[in-house]
C-alpha cells in the first residue's frame, strides 16, 4: 500500500536569518492514504513546527531553508499564504491542541463551521447550513441544531474539540493533521476522540498525521511511527515494531520512562528516567544529539550525526542500535 | 506520636461563583499515615484541588475536621496557621507561574526562611544551598533566574522551595503533568528518593492513574467531589470495584502493543 499521499523530503527550518540555528534538521518521512502516522517526541524536538510547515503557517521567527513538501505529487507553496489558503481544511485539514483557543469566542460554534465551507465551495447558504449540522451529527454532538447555536464558552473541552474536528473535516481533506488533539482532555474524553477520528477515518479514508508525547495513545491508534528528537528523525517504524523491538536508544528510553502497570518496574526508582535534558537548537555539535543523554555514546557518536540506516519498513539514525526484543 | 499524620472527617467546601453556590467537596473523610504516599485521582472539576487547598489553610472548610498530628487546623485563624504551614507544604503544577520570574532562584528557596524568620541569614542562603543540591541543581546557579531554567530544573526549584521548611507533608498538585516523559520519570524518581531519604508523607494530585500506579501506597479515586473508591494501589488498578474507576481504566492507553486496545478505543464501542 505504497501510495504516499505527503511527502516530506530533507525539510530543515531555521530561526530566521539565521541558517545556523536549526530547528528541523532535515527530516523526511511520508504518509500513505488513508493510514494513521503518529509523530512521537518532546517539547522542542520540532514535530509541532513539522505541522506547522506542512500547512504553511510558521511562525514569523522561522523560515524553510531547505526542503520539499509534496502532497499528492505536487510541490506545496508553503511560503505563499494565498495558495495555501486553499490547500488548508480542502485537502488537508487541522486539529489542534487547545480547542478553546481554536474557537473564536464572538462567533456560535456553527458559524465556525459554516466559515470553512463557504471559504472553499460555493453553496446556497441552507445547503451550507444543511452540511453543518450534518457535520455536527457526525462528531456525535449532542442536539445539533441547538448546539450550532452556541458559544464556545458554553460547550465542555470534549465537545469543543469535536466542533474542531467537524471545521477540519468539514471540506473531505486527505489528510488530517491532529496535533495533540487530546492532551487538554481527561483521559475518558480522549478516548471518546480518539474513538471519532478513527470511525471517521474510517468511513472517510482519510489519513491522519496524529502527533503526540503519548506512547499509550500511539501503541492502539497508529499504523506507524515516527520518533523525533531535537529537530531530527531518530526511528520510524510499523508501530508493532516499534514496540517490541526499538532500535534507537532514544526510543527504548522514552517506552521506558513511560510507566506502565503492566510491566515490573525497574531498578534504582520507581521509573527509568532518561538522564539530562534536550540540548539548545543553538547548540552547533556535529554528533548525535542525543549521544550526552546516552548511555552507549561512543567517540564516533559524539564525532559525527549518524546516518539513518534502512531495514525495510524500520528505519533509525544510530551508530549503535540495541538490538535486543523488549517484551 | 501517632502514626496517622493527617486525618480527614466528613470534609465540605462550598463557594459563591457569581449567584450560583458549588460544592467541590462533599463529604470527604481520608486518612494519610506517616511515610506513606496517597495519591488522589480523579478528572478535571472533581474537587481534588480545592481539598488540597483546602488541607493548607487556602480555602476554608464549611464543615468537617482537617486533624494534622492529632490538631484541628480546619478552624485556624491567621496566626495559627501561620505557625502550623511549615509542616506543610505545597509543590504545584505549573513551574512557569509558580516562581516569581523577578527574583533570583536561591532568593526563591530561601523565602519561606525568611518569612518563617527560620535560622540566621547567613545559614538560611546556606541551607537554600543545601537544598539545590539535594534536588539536584548545581548550586552556583543560585543568581540565575527562573527563566534560565528548563521545565524540568524550574519543578526541582519548587521542590527545594517546598523542602527547605523540612515539612512533614508534601502536597504535589499535579507536579509532572506540564513535563515531558523523561523529565517527569527524573521528577518522579526525584520525589520517591527525597521521600525515603527524609522520612516525608506525599498527597499526591494526579489526573494520571497509570502514573501513580507505579509511585503511590494508596490510591483515592475522586468522582464529583467525593471518594468513590479508596485502597492500595495495586489492587485499584488490577481490580477496580467502583463503575468511575472502571470507566477510566478502560480509557486508559496502556503503552503495549501486545494487548487489545482499551475497551473504549475499539471503534465500534457505544
């Protein structure tokens, strides 16, 4: 099932001006129709600004040095807002983490939606309005008619971030992208969402770039992986693999800071920590960047950034990758 | 010296918001030993900060007994509190907001010495000291601000800020949730060796229940400003008896790919 509908190719985005200081560092990865990706990392390892480049909406303080974005084929003009302004919620939609702030305040939350549509198509208004609350109906909102109605503030987290996912879909896109779409949420909320966008992408075909911190919500919901770290590509893998057998010390060390009651716990703490922190983007080291916090670092890890070794489906960037299964 | 070091009976806090009264706490009765760690779990708007708040002469009670070794805080006035919050202390959620960014970090540690009029100046820069290195910061980064510092390091200042009174009791309100996975392994790590090292009591606020799961004695499941359920950690998750706690159990991702997904995340679920 080879049919990359994105493709992102050698992307590298730096502060402006300033072409030393690299926020992504070249990083490629594609995502097939219809499947889910999930892009794994902490705060600062760039797959937020990833999602941002992909829609063309970076910050004003970065610009793309290098790199292509390809979706369906064809090159992206993410640096012109005009253009872009058509590709956005037509083909690729948007969810993003903070539902609150997603939401204008002044405008019904039906509004909302009925904007993306008249944006894109050309419809008679009740047709427009029609699709809105059939949009509504189909995140599970509750009395849509009456909720199109509505201001955000009257709407709990949960139903804030379906009207949300409604706006995103409300065109058919391609590709969702979802950053974060549940970490404001109590944890029976999240799976409510996470519940929605599967059974939407399901009945729509629809792909969707699910980026998170969360490994648990990565391990049932993801066909692959992808695992960043300090604006590089560390590991990306089908999320089985990626479980049972990492091969990046990042990875094993982000499944093993993760508290898990199913496993024993380890040695020396309640949970193994990854020791150090993330080094600055201003940091010029040539190495690895994650050869301070590693514990098999070597001379040449230190010397020179690993080239991504291939093993079919697996890929990793790691002059010396575990090898052994976790189980 | 008794071994219940905090003792709870039938605790209500109800407040004006705008014309309407809420009740975030209904009838909550708890007990936390000596040494031990209880962890309080529950959503968002279920009460579990108000009764942390209300535990430190924050918010006042209006019915119910708080016994701290044996005294009743709940009714303290000014005076009495002030000389009763030392035992106490409190490391929040949000390192960002929870530091003042204008003073410097060992001013910040130092403060509550100040207030508390604790030592002579000179010993208390030196226990402020003391204390950062105890949480691991180097201490000739006592003149930097809180700005210098990562989300990470910023949780260890609360930590040193909250232990330099040498408190019996530790309330941490949600203390890793704003963290990343590795820092908040290195924060939790953190917490469980000072706890052993220095013999503290943990109330500890988490919406996370797989997180305590691994770091609490007991667990105290809180639906709608009550206990719902309450018991060792182990057993709460590995044998839920309340339907809320089974309800989030069932929600909750499991990072295991060998497993079924959780019940709720099968799409065909009602």
């Amino acid at each position: 099932m080879a049919n990359p509908i994105l493709q992102v190719e050698n992307l590298q985005i730096c502060v402006r001006k300033k072409p030393g200081v690299l926020i992504l560092r070249g990083v490629s990865f594609h995502v097939n129709a219809g499947e889910t990706l999930a892009i794994v990392g902490e705060s600062g390892c760039g797959k937020s600004m990833t999602s941002l480049a992909i829609m063309g909406l970076l910050p004003d303080a970065v610009e793309k040095l290098s790199g292509t974005i390809r979706f369906k084929g064809r090159e992206l003009p993410i640096a012109d807002n005009r253009a872009m302004r058509k590709v956005r919620a037509a083909e690729i939609g948007m969810v993003f983490q903070e539902p609150m702030a997603a939401l204008d305040p002044l405008y019904p939350v039906g509004k909302q939606v009925l904007e993306v549509i008249e944006e894109h198509e050309k419809l008679p208004r009740e047709m427009a309005w029609a699709r809105v609350i059939d949009l509504l109906t189909k995140v599970d909102l509750p009395n849509p008619e009456t909720l199109a109605w509505s201001y955000p503030h009257k709407l709990s987290g949960g139903q804030l971030q379906r009207v949300v996912i409604a706006m995103a879909l409300a065109c058919n896109p391609d590709v969702l992208i979802a950053d974060e779409p549940t970490t404001a949420l109590d944890v029976t909320v999240q799976a409510q969402i996470m519940r929605l966008l599967k059974r939407l992408q399901r009945d729509t075909g629809v792909a969707i770039v699910l980026i998170t911190h969360n490994l648990g919500l990565v391990a049932h919901t993801a066909d692959r992986v992808m695992v960043m770290y300090a604006g590089n590509k560390a590991e990306e893998a089908p999320t089985r693999d990626l479980f049972l057998s990492p091969r990046h010390p990042y990875t094993r060390g982000l499944l093993d800071a993760t508290p898990n009651p199913e496993r024993a716990s380890a040695q020396g703490g309640v949970l193994r920590e990854i020791p150090g922190t993330v080094p600055s983007i201003a940091d010029p080291m040539s190495g690895c960047r994650f050869a301070p916090r590693c514990g098999n670092a070597s001379e040449l890890c230190r010397a020179r950034f690993p080239e991504p070794t291939i093993e079919g489906a697996h890929g990793y960037a790691c002059h010396h990758p575990g090898t052994d299964a976790r189980v | 010296m008794s071994n219940t070091l905090l003792r709870i009976d039938d605790l209500h806090v109800s407040f004006r918001v705008g014309k309407t009264m809420i009740h975030p706490v209904r009838g909550i009765s708890l007990h936390l030993d000596r040494g031990e760690t209880l962890a309080l779990v529950g959503e968002s708007g279920c009460g579990k900060t108000t009764l942390a708040r209300t535990i430190l002469g924050l918010q006042a009670p209006s019915s119910g007994r708080i016994a701290y070794d044996g005294n009743d805080i709940a009714g303290l006035d000014r005076f009495g509190l002030k000389r009763f919050r030392p035992h106490i202390q409190c490391v929040f959620q949000d390192p960002f907001s929870s530091l003042n960014p204008r003073k410097r970090v060992e001013q910040l540690i130092r403060e509550p010495l100040d207030i508390h009029q604790i030592g002579e100046r000179s010993t208390r820069l030196k226990r402020a000291h003391e204390m950062m290195e105890r949480v691991g910061l180097p201490t000739d980064w006592g003149r930097r601000f809180p700005h210098e510092f990562s989300g990470g390091q910023r949780q260890r200042i609360g930590i040193a800020r909250a232990l330099v009174m040498q408190p019996d009791l530790l309330i941490c309100d949600e203390p890793v949730s704003a963290l990343d996975v590795s820092i908040q392994a290195q924060i939790i790590n953190l917490l469980w060796e000072l706890k052993r090292d220095m013999g503290l009591s943990y109330l500890f606020i988490s919406h996370d229940l797989m997180l305590v799961e691994t770091f609490a004695d007991r667990v105290a499941m809180m639906y709608q400003g009550e206990i719902v359920e309450i018991g060792p950690a182990r057993q709460v998750w590995s044998n839920p008896q309340h339907e809320f706690t089974r309800r989030m159990i069932d929600a909750i991702p499991v990072p295991d790919v060998t497993r079924p997904p959780p019940p709720a995340f099968r799409i065909d679920a009602k």
